[in-house]
C-alpha cells in the first residue's frame, strides 16, 4: 500500500484529521493510488459520485488538491469501502457497493455515496447487515 494511502486511511481514523484532510483537499494521485487498490474506475467513480470529470483532471493536471466537497465525495467512498470491507470481507464489499440493495429501495450503494444523506443510508444498511437485521 502507498505510503499516502495508508496515511490518508490512517488519518480518517480520526474525525478531527479527516476533517482537516477535508479542509485542505486531497490530491488526485492519493485518490487515484487508492481506488487501483481497489480495482475501481476513476471515471466510473467520477460519475457515480457526480463529479465534473473536466474538474478533476483540470485539478490533477495542475497538481492542485481537490476542493473540500469534491473531497468529501472521496471521504464518503473510502470509509464505506472500509466499513463494508470489515462487515462483509474485502472480496464482497466491492460487489456489494454495486449491487442493488432492497433495503436502499433498491438503489446501488455507491451511487448514494454522493450526498451525506445518501452515505448515511448506506452505512445504515451496512449496520443492519452486521446485526443481522437486514431484510
């Protein structure tokens, strides 16, 4: 793993770092490290997250880090993976993020990721999964 994947996963263990990581933005190539670890697209990601691709490869171009909204999209994907990974294993977490889930009105998990409502959603199905109340 990346040195800067595993400080960004290392920093959103802490509310008070991933809000400053929030502030400050993230850069391109940490996020595009972390969604290879991942086998996920960045462009599929973009737009599932409703993410002006010209804005991120504008934003990757010139090196500069991603505004906090945009990163805070990011955020909202990272720790869902991370809790969906500890709840339902590495190898199914990601099938489930794509996979249409009865309890989200049969929504995909990853295409919820791009609002705060939407995230809380997910990780409330993620917890019901893990209590066994899921349905």
């Amino acid at each position: 793993m990346p040195a800067n994947v595993a400080n960004l996963l290392e920093n959103l263990k802490d509310p008070l770092k991933e809000m400053g990581l929030i502030r400050s933005g993230l850069k391109t190539k940490v996020i595009e490290s972390f969604l290879t670890q991942e086998n996920l697209l960045v462009k599929d990601v973009l737009e599932r997250l409703h993410i002006p691709s010209s804005t991120y490869f504008s934003k990757k171009k010139h090196h500069q880090p991603l505004d906090s909204y945009t990163t805070e999209k990011f955020v909202r994907l990272i720790s869902v993976l991370i809790m969906a990974s500890d709840i339902l294993g590495k190898a199914e977490a990601k099938n489930w993020l794509y996979r249409k889930v009865p309890s989200l009105g049969n929504e995909v998990p990853l295409n919820l990721l791009d609002t705060e409502i939407g995230h809380r959603l997910v990780e409330q199905a993620l917890l019901q999964i893990k209590y066994g109340m899921y349905g």
